[in-house]
C-alpha cells in the first residue's frame, strides 16, 4: 500500500469510528428493529430463568438430587440476580 492509500484507509476507519460514536452517544431508538429484536431476545432469557427457577424448587421439594439449603439458594439467589439484571 502507498502513503497515500494507508492514509485514505485510516481516514475512512476514522470517519467510520465516529459514526458508530456518534449513534451509541444518541441511542437506541424504541423504533428500530434490532431494539425489538434485543427487547424479545431478553423476555426470552428472563423465561427460560423463570423456567429453571420453576425446576430447581420442583427438584428442591421432590428431593430427587441431593441439595443442600446452602446449594439450593446460592442456585436460586444466582438465578434471581440475573433475572434482576435482564429486567432493568
């Protein structure tokens, strides 16, 4: 590559960079189809940790694996800490 060329290729990845800036600085509009796409991809999560919650005090009350209290709620507590996270 010429001079010239590396310095045409860096001012494009420049002007590139401070676009992407400039639209993560204004957001994700409610409106855009990846903001949906995110928004379901995220309901999807939280239900599938709502279904593991849902297993884990099914195996808890039924006794089928040998948990222990401190087991069972690190496991739930974890459980809940990621749903709170997803949910804000």
């Amino acid at each position: 590559m010429k001079t010239k060329e590396k310095i045409d290729y860096a001012f494009s990845r420049i002007k590139e960079l401070f676009l992407l800036i400039n639209s993560w600085a204004r957001g994700v509009s409610d409106k855009t189809s990846e903001y949906d796409e995110i928004k379901k991809r995220k309901q999807e999560i939280i239900e599938d940790l709502y279904a593991q919650i849902g297993e884990l005090n099914r195996v808890w009350n039924e006794q089928e694996l040998e948990l222990t209290t401190k087991e069972y709620i690190c496991k739930f507590d974890e459980l809940k800490q990621r749903i709170h996270e997803l949910e804000k």
